[in-house]
C-alpha cells in the first residue's frame, strides 16, 4: 500500500456532472437513468434529449449532482452517455407544430 504522505502517488480523480433523469417516451418510460452533462444552466425539471440503447428518449431531470469524483459517482464516468441537449421554451414550440 502507498501512503500518500510519504511521497507515495494517489492516481488522478476525474471529476463530472451528473443528471438522474425520468424518461417520458417509449417502452422505457418512467425509468430513471444516470447521465453525464455538460449543459450549463441544467434545472431539475427541465426537458432533456438522451441517449437510451439505440434510441433517443425525452426524459425530465429529477436530480442534479455537481462536481463528483470518480469514486463517488453514482455510474461509471467513462461508460456514462451524455444528454444529448435541453429543451428550451422553442424548441418545445417548434416539436408542438411539427406534431
């Protein structure tokens, strides 16, 4: 074991955000999944496109966690899919006309 105070080397942490998010649509609604963001401004609440097997779903943000290492983060930071994008008062607009 390497001590960190006697010159030993602690590996680097990564660091990243993470949404739980509710999905809306398709045959995995109301399930929730873990994903990684880096959409600035990202509410609990808001509207979001992600990623779900060979898909892509609409889902809702239920939780927001900020800044957490690797070793505390609630999937894997590297095998984590991202959110695609938020959904902003026109782009909701515009997929109501279009529908």
């Amino acid at each position: 074991m390497i001590h960190s105070l006697a010159g030993g080397f602690l590996r680097e942490l990564d660091y990243a955000d993470f949404a739980k998010v509710k999905i809306l649509s398709g045959g995995n609604a109301g399930k929730v999944f873990w994903y990684t963001t880096d959409i600035l401004g990202l509410q609990v609440g808001d509207r979001v496109e992600v990623p779900l097997l060979n898909s892509i779903e609409v889902g809702i943000v239920e939780k927001i966690e900020l800044n957490l290492s690797a070793q505390v983060a609630p999937v894997s930071i590297k095998l984590a899919k991202w959110i695609i994008k938020k959904f902003g008062l026109i782009s909701c607009f515009l997929k109501k006309i279009i529908l």
